[in-house]
C-alpha cells in the first residue's frame, strides 16, 4: 500500500513536470489549434451548442412570464417611440438623399470600408471565473479569420483569438488580457480600454483630455479592430492626479450577460 | 464464486467505472460551459469541476481525484484556455492533496464535502493564480481573493454537499462498487 500511494506520487510529479513544460511552451499564444484540439472541438461544438440553445429557451420562456406585467406598459412607450422614429427615420432619410447629392456634386469618394458579415451563434463560455473568452461556431470552413473584430447590432464584443475547422474563440473585449486603443467621438481624445477581472471596461485618459459621463466611445484607427466600432458610454470619470492620468469606467453597450447571436466582420476590400 | 471469476468481475467493473467517471467529465464540461452559466450570482459560478474532483476524492482517494483533475481541466484548456495545462495542473494538484484526506474521513457525512469544497477552491485559485502570475497577466491579488475566490468557496460549499449526495449514490451502485458479498 505504501508503495502504491508513493508510485502514484511519483506519476503525478512527473505529469505536473510535465503540464509546466506545455503551460511555458504554449503561453506565448497560439492562433491556430493543433490536429488534436481540433479534433475534440469540432466535436464538442455541435454537442455544446444544443445545450446553449436549451439553456436559452428556459431562459427566455421565465423571462416572458416574468416580464407580463410589465408588456402592457412597455407596449405602449414602445408605440410611441415607434412614431417618434418614424418621423426621425423619414428627416435623416431626406438627409441621406441631400447628402448623396451634394456627394455626387463634390465627387466624394465613398470612403466607409465595406464590410463582410459572417453571423454566429455563441456555443460556450469559459466556465473559469478570471477571464471571458467564449466560443462561436463559426470557423475556418466560413472564412473566419484570427484577429477579425466579433460584434452584435449594439457594438463590439471581441476579437478571434483562435480559430478551428467549424468553431473560434473569441476574446470579449471584457477580459482582463484584452486591450483596444479608443478614441472619444466628442472631442477626439484617444486612449486605452481594457478590461478586469470583474467583468467591467476600464479606460485610461491623459489628465488634459475632456471627458464627462456620457461620451461615446469608439474604436481608433490604430487598433486590432477596425476603426469607428462603437463601445459604449462613460459611465464615470476618476482623476488620479499623480499619475497623470483620469481613469474611465465604460458602460459597455452590449450586454455581455445576454449574448446570443455575434457578427464576425472583416474588410471586404481595403479603402484605397 | 472462484478465484478466477471474481477477477474478471472485479476488473470488468474497474473499466466500467472509468468509463462512467470519463463520461460524468464531459457532461460536466459540456454543461459548465452552457447551462451552468446560468449559476452566476454576482457574476461568480460555482466551480462545479471541484465538486466533482472533491466528491471523488473523499471517496476514493488521490488517483481518483488526481485522474479527474486532470482530465477536466485538460478539456478546459483545449477549449478555452490558452496555456495548455493550466487548469490541468491546478485541478489534478487539488484532486491529489484533497484526496490525501481519503483514509481519515467519514465518507457518509456530509462535512468533508463543505471543508473540502471551501479548501480546494482555495488550493485551485492559489494554484491558477501562481501560474497566470508567472505568464505575465497582472490581477491584483487581494481584488481577486474578495471577488472571485471568497464568494466561490462559499457557494461552492453550498453545493458541494448536494452533489455529493449524488455522486455518492452513483458510487455505491453495484457496478461501481468493487465490493463483492
């Protein structure tokens, strides 16, 4: 017996040996999975998207029954906005019209890069606490490529991390890891968001940049991500004056908790 | 029953064990990474991959604990992670120390589940705190003590002892057993 108990902790040493080779080897990053990992994801992704699925049909079915009480006011304040839209939808369609012509006038050049939808739905989420990466089942075979921006109809989610035959991970732009230089779309101040461990976006200003809450804040041009991706809003500003610095706390606008169905985008063809 | 048959009966019944411990490994991860997510409070999860590694632990010892350690969190690295084998070190570590307990405990009680639970959630954080600390990600520790790993144990003792039941159950089935009467 006692011979047994220490082989076993003998094996167990030399697979922990073992694991701290692979951690050091393979925590510079990859992007592409090995044969192997391939292998098990294409078949886990299928089998994890059917309890996803199943997950948000619960979901959804409690929240109507929940949320009946509150259909008939909703219903209303909805209405009314729906007219209020309407009649701004028709100005900025006549705006859209003006602006095309007086384009066409000036010769402008259309210089919004175009780009390629591929839709996705979420099939898994880091089951950890620390990090919030999670997985689409879209890959390789879709034209999925790593580093392609990740976004719902509200703004940016992420970013390809890795991508297999038929699923890719995707980094939330939420993680602690992940990091996007933004600029402020009032006053153009640019500056760095990144994420922590409590799930929130952090921005960190220069101390002379004009930010108060409810500025929009988008992607900048020299980031991973394509330029004009929307974020959020401020949520609140910190000055730290020693470090020179103001730190921002972002109000993403996609509800990370509620993601569902994601865009992959990319460029479809490079301005100019 | 002769020596022979008795052999045969109780090494069948070690392959269908693993191969029902392989299988609650999966469905674990699979239900982790999907409906589990719905187990947030305040954004934390119960670790359910402790539990699992806990119960078997307490009940069957280091190699067990170790073993499914291991395994699920080699699965998890493969999906979500990016070094391969953090989580695979951190788990099978856990499983091996907690199961060190194996000998010393009552195992139809339900309180080594809740001291286990709170303990290993320590020892795996501590664990896959070291090791993320080495790869160059900076959390600052005492924000991650009172955010993550504090409401974790205590949610996972929680819970722990419920799932021990279960698996306890699962466990005294009599193809699980390798007790012949």
């Amino acid at each position: 017996m006692r011979f047994l108990k220490n082989k076993l902790a003998v094996i167990t040493v030399i697979i922990a040996c073992a694991l701290i080779i692979t951690v050091a080897f393979t925590s510079k990053g990859r992007t592409r999975p090995t044969t192997f990992e391939s292998f098990v994801g294409s078949t886990i992704t299928p089998v994890q998207k059917v309890f996803f699925k199943t997950g948000e049909f619960f979901k959804n079915t409690f929240g109507t029954i929940f949320e009946l009480k509150t259909l008939k006011k909703d219903n209303k304040t909805l209405t009314e906005e729906v007219v209020k839209l309407k009649e701004e939808n028709r100005k900025l369609y006549q705006m859209a019209l003006e602006n095309k012509r007086l384009r066409d006038l000036l010769e402008f050049k259309e210089s919004n890069p175009k780009y390629e939808y591929i839709g996705a739905s979420i099939t898994g989420k880091d089951p950890g606490n620390w990090f919030d990466i999670f997985t689409i089942d879209k890959g390789m075979k879709n034209d999925v490529e790593v580093n392609d921006s990740v976004i719902t109809g509200q703004g940016l989610v992420g970013r390809v991390i890795e991508v297999g035959s038929n699923y890719s991970k995707v980094m939330a732009i939420i993680d602690e890891r992940s990091s996007i230089s933004v600029i402020v779309n009032r006053t153009r101040d640019t500056g760095i968001v990144s994420g922590n461990v409590n799930s929130e976006l952090i921005a960190v200003m220069p101390l002379e940049s004009d930010i108060v809450k409810g500025d929009d804040i988008i992607t900048s041009d020299f980031s991973t991500f394509y330029k004009g991706l929307y974020i959020g809003k401020v949520e609140s500003v910190e000055k730290q004056e020693r470090k020179l610095q103001k730190l921002v706390k972002i109000k993403t606008s996609v509800d990370f908790k509620r993601l569902e169905e994601v865009f992959v985008i990319k460029q479809a063809t490079l301005a100019d | 029953m002769g020596e022979s048959t008795l052999n045969i009966e109780l090494s069948r019944r070690k392959i269908v064990r693993i191969l029902i411990i392989s299988l609650l490994i999966l469905i674990n991860f699979i239900l982790e990474s999907t409906l589990f997510q719905y187990t947030r409070v305040f954004g934390v999860k119960p670790d359910f991959t402790i539990i699992l590694i806990t119960s078997y632990a307490i009940m069957r010892g280091s190699a067990f604990g170790g073993f499914i350690g291991l395994f699920s969190g080699l699965l998890q690295d493969l999906i979500f992670g990016n070094a391969m084998g953090i989580n695979g070190l951190s788990y099978m570590i856990t499983g091996y120390l907690i199961g060190q307990s194996n000998e010393n405990v009552f195992k139809d009680s339900f309180v080594p589940s809740v001291i286990f639970n709170i303990g290993a959630v320590f020892l795996y954080q501590h664990l896959f705190f070291l090791i993320t600390y080495f790869s160059k990600t900076n959390i600052s520790y005492t924000h991650a003590l009172l955010n993550i790993i504090i409401p974790q144990s205590i949610y996972n003792a929680i819970l722990g002892p419920i799932a021990y039941r279960l698996i306890y159950k699962l466990d005294e089935k009599s193809f699980m057993n390798n007790k012949i009467y």
